[in-house]
C-alpha cells in the first residue's frame, strides 16, 4: 500500500470511522491540515456511499479548531441531503485527549460524479509556464531550518520554481506567488481526495511576502473539478489581500494533461518579520 | 428602519433565533442565498456575543440545502470554539414546512474584530477602472424578462460597467466578467454583515458566458476583511473555470475609499444556452 493510503486507512466506529494520524505527516508539532481533510472527505465518502449518496469529492469547506497531533483521530460524518446529482455532508475530526473528544476540524461537503463536469469547458486558466521539474528546486532544502525535519515534506517530491524560491535564501521576491511540480516521494498517483491533500501542500505564499514561522490555517475551501491525470502535478498559490496579519491564499492544480483538476482558497494568518523586528 | 434592518430582525426562540423571510428579497420562487447568509451570521454573531466570542465576521462558508421560501426562518447557531482572537462556529437554518423543519443552508463561520485586521496592508489589489455610477447601466432592466418581477432588484441601485452587460441584450461577452457599483437603494450603508449579502447581489458571471435561468449556488465561500466605508460599493465577478455546468464565481468589493473589503468564491451549477440548443 501506498504511504499515503496507508495514511487515510480507516476502520469503522461506533459514531463513524477511525483511523490513526502518524508523526510522518507532521509539520513541526502539528499534523498537516491537508491530510485531516483528505481523512475527513475519505470517511464522508464512505458514509455517503452507505446513505445511497455520492462519493467524488466536489467542494470541502472547512474550520480548523485545534492542531493534529500524532495518534488515534475519530470521523464523524452527518449526511445532510442525498439529491439526485450531488449529496451534502457534513463531518467533525477530533482526538481524545485525557478520555475527551477535542475537536480539531469541522467541516461541509458536496459529493457529486466528477467525471459528470469535465466537459464542455467553456472557460479555463492555463497553467503558467514554468521550468521542468528537473529544472526547477526541490522543496526539501529549501524550508526555514525548523521545518526541515517535518515528516510532511518527506512524502512528496516537490519542485518549486526558481523564480519563487528567494524567500528560502532570505530575499523573498514580495509578489506572494508559489510555483512548482509536485508528486508523491513513493510514486504513488494522487486521486481525487488526495488533491485536498495536495492544495495544502506547498510551502505558505506568505514565505514569498516575508512571513516567520507557522502559518495556521483558519478556513479553508477547496474544489475538486475533476480526477486527475497519473504524473507530475503543477501547482500554483498566490493571494490577493494581505493585511494585518491575514491573507487569503489561492491554490490552483493542473494535472500532467494541462487540465485544472483543483482549486481552493483558505484564509490564514501569518507573522510577518517586517512587523515583527 | 431600513429595508435590509428589517430583513435582518431576529427574536430569541427555544433553539436559537427566529425570523420572517419576506417576498421582497426573492429573486423568482427563492429568497436570495445572500440574504440567508447575512441573517445565519446575525444570529451567530449574536449567540457569539452571550458566550463572550467575537462578533465581527471573517469568513462564512456554507452549502445550500434547498432554497429559502417567505415565511418564519429558524436559526441555530452552536459556538465551537471561542478563542483569544477568533470564534468558530456553525449555523443551521431551517424553515418549518407542514410543522417539520427543513433546512435551507448549513455553514461554518469565523468570527473575529475586523478593525484588528485592517492595517498594515502588505499586498492588495485595486479596485479596476470602470465609468462612475452615473455612466453604468441600472441593473433593474438587464436581467431576462423572467426575473424583472423580483422583490431582490428593487431592494438595491445597482449600476453595470457597460462593457460587462451585453448578456442583457443577448450578446454576452464570453469573458465571464461583471463588474459595476452597488448600495442599497433606501439609502440605508451597508455594513460588515451586509457585505456577506452584496457578494452574492450581483447578476451571475455565468450570464456573461450565455447561461440560462436560475444558477443555484452549491457552496459559497466569502471573506470579510474590513468594514465598509459609507458610499457606494465597487464589484467585479470573474470565474475562472467552466466544465460541464458547474463553475466558480470569484466575487470582489471595494469599499468608497477603494479598500478590498470583501471578497468570495462560490461552486455553482449553470445551464448554458450553447448546450441546450
């Protein structure tokens, strides 16, 4: 099995599903939130699919209440509507800490066929142009010091592009715009939930405005527009407003055919170290 | 009281607020999801308040469950958590049909002091250079004849960039882009809350891309990043993405002072002229 689904393996509970969150998809202290949601939409697939409902993730909005830590997480998935095309959900994520449920994510979830709203396209965005993945700088070197023991990045073999990387090296460009490749380090293909994953993945656009340290995500919405492709994912973050310490950031993800297959935007705050010294 | 005051009245009820959902803010059948979303966070913001949370809205995200009809509305909100900067929490709104309830909309808010987030401005992005509202286009005699008999237009004076309104007259652009000014046409200013309503105030993007009917809103995403200045407010609408019906319509409002005060994303479904012929 595959990291990652070894990773979203659920079994089911008296109130839902469970599963276990693992140190190797910890970023510092914290599980990355990307994985408690692509958990969360697995389980609420799975519910659905008992309820009669849809399974193909199309939109996950979600609230982060606490950080993940390594150990046992419960799902608990609510079906709110089973329509005729797509089906409504929502799902809470908590840990017991000392005998107690606390809550670390809830959520909102449409379920849909995927494949139903592929074509016609009758708008898209391309994909920038950006160098190959072999040409462009892989993500393992280029984080600030105290991340660079995070199981996290281990997983994924990302490569970011050389012209949005000078915030590793201390210069951070100022327009607030990531680009890379990324795929899993175990060559494992990404599915549908996994992209919820994979918007969550690359390092915060705040890096490339100057910001310090963690930047903890307080809602996040994500759309999947269709399965994606097997090989390389290329990706894209910017933001359009940054302003005392908030910043939306604007994930988009192409798949190796050059179709968008996802995207989000989350609100989160930042330390930024021009406010900071 | 104003127009939107009114619309907005809560009373206490054994689960949570109760108010009337009128006519006037229907566009055909349905009363406007906006108008739902500003009253579901009134009543947060309110139960917020009683459990000592913030009361100024940060983001809202919600998934519409079936459209909203005149009549008494029951709101239930439940504080997740109250943190020291920010409270999370979640809303349901129902209406009783036949004496059982039936939820309309369902959503996750963050609540948090707007003036906090305010200053300093790091990156942001300008309002777009369009004619003054006196050189724009009322919206009241553009939208299909089927909808010139609703409630919702007459409650705003709303005016259109010409370039973005040739969809009135059969001719849209294709470019998927709405742009035009916006206040309340009592004259009453639109404040925090408010703002959740004008996101969602505007003609759909999808009209620009010859879509047909009603675009019911699947899941909506909006982000409140300041309190409006009094004045009229500027809007753009964009999408970036149409597959197979479904899209995504990027809302943005500028304040009179020309401050990004707002900005969304929803999932919507569109019927589109092109495929039905």
């Amino acid at each position: 099995m595959s990291e990652l689904g070894d990773a979203l393996r659920l079994a089911p509970s008296d109130t839902g599903w469970t599963g276990e969150l693992s140190n190797d998809w910890a970023i510092g202290e914290a599980v990355n939130g990307g994985l408690l949601m692509a958990l969360a939409t697995t389980a609420t697939a799975r519910s659905s699919e008992q309820a009669g409902g849809h399974v193909g993730p199309l939109s996950f909005s979600g609230v982060f209440l606490s950080p993940g830590a390594p150990g046992r997480v419960d799902l608990e998935p609510q079906i709110l509507r089973v329509g005729r095309s797509m089906t409504s959900a929502q799902v809470t994520v908590s840990q017991p800490v000392d005998g107690a449920p606390v809550e670390r994510l809830r959520a909102l979830l449409t379920l849909g066929d995927l494949d139903r709203y592929v074509e016609p396209v009758l708008k898209t965005v391309a994909a920038p142009e950006i160098p190959p993945p072999d040409k462009c700088v892989s993500a393992r070197g280029a984080p600030p010091s105290s991340l660079t023991q995070s199981g996290f990045l281990k997983r994924f073999d990302a490569r970011m592009d050389p012209a949005t990387i000078g915030w590793a090296t201390g210069e951070p460009s100022g327009d607030g715009e990531m680009r890379g490749w990324l795929r899993l380090a175990d060559g494992a293909e990404i599915d549908a939930i996994g992209l919820l994953l994979v918007l969550d993945s690359f390092p915060p656009v705040s890096f490339d405005l100057g910001s310090v340290g963690w930047v903890p995500t307080v809602e996040f919405t994500g759309y999947v527009r269709g399965k994606p492709a097997p090989g390389w994912l290329q990706l894209r973050l910017r933001t359009e407003h940054v302003a005392g310490g908030l910043l939306n950031e604007d994930a988009q993800v192409w798949d190796s055919t050059g179709r968008l297959v996802a995207h989000s935007r989350q609100l989160a705050s930042a330390r930024f170290r021009a406010l900071v010294e």
